[in-house]
C-alpha cells in the first residue's frame, strides 16, 4: 500500500524567503507514517498506550526542489523493508503540480515505552505486524508480476 497524506502548509513552516525548512520535511514523514498506520486500520496513539513506540534509528532525504508557502503537498509513505524489530519507510514529497519535491527514508524501532529495549512486534503486537507482512506480499507479487511483464 502506499499511503497518502495531504498536508496543509503553515505560515511557520517557511523561512523568510518563503521556502519551507528542510527540518521540517522529517516532521512530514512522520506524519506519513502514522497516516500509514492508520490506512492499516491502527491508531498510533493506541499502540503507545499499550506500552510499545517507535523511536527513528535512521533518517535521510534527498531534496529535489524546494517546496514554497502556498504550495498544496502531499506525501506518499511506503513499507521499504520490514524486520520482527524495525520498519523503514520510504516517502516521497510531492506537490499538486505532480513534481516530485523530495524523497527519502525512515527506519524505527520497536520498543517497550518503559524499559525502552528492542521488542519483536510479531510477539507484542501481532495484528499490526501481520497486517504488515500481509501489505508486503502484496506489494512484492505486484512488482514480481510487473517486471515479469517488462
């Protein structure tokens, strides 16, 4: 699945010049994420009440062309590779136009909110980590059959 998020800029987004600050592109694939997960039927707040969060292990992100205020955006979020303890996500800004504005990676952990040491989401939580695997497959028998077709 891909997930889709439009995201309404603010005023404080940008800089003087009326570019949006390239720190705030993270806080936009973050909400990607979560969007992501509530596409797969879960809340993200219900799950850091049950005691599990993600905290980010890695980020990157390439910046293609810079977004300005006024622009309408939207950010397209991916599963990239999944393991039993870390999701890295793949995410690409872009606005109404259809130009791709920036793209790039995200990979969190899973851990236990108090003791904060890695957890196996197979064991902890299973629904979300098998609706995970489950959007996986599909995706990789899509892209199978599709290269197949080339």
């Amino acid at each position: 699945m891909i997930s889709r998020l439009d995201i309404q800029l603010r005023y404080a987004d940008s800089d003087q010049m009326g570019v949006i600050y390239h720190a705030n592109y993270f806080s936009f694939y973050e909400q990607g994420r979560t969007k992501y997960l509530k596409d797969l039927g879960f809340d993200y707040h219900d799950v850091e009440k049950s005691g599990i969060i993600f905290p980010i292990r890695e980020v990157s992100g390439k910046f293609i062309k810079s977004i300005t205020y006024g622009e309408k955006i939207h950010v397209l979020t991916s599963v990239h590779k999944l393991t039993k303890v870390k999701t890295t996500y793949f995410h690409e800004i872009f606005n109404d136009a259809g130009e791709l504005k920036a793209s790039g990676y995200t990979t969190v952990v899973c851990v236990d909110k108090e003791s904060f040491r890695v957890i196996k989401m197979d064991e902890r939580m299973p629904k979300i980590y098998n609706a995970y695997v489950e959007d996986s497959q599909k995706w990789e028998s899509f892209f199978m059959y599709f290269t197949s077709a080339l």
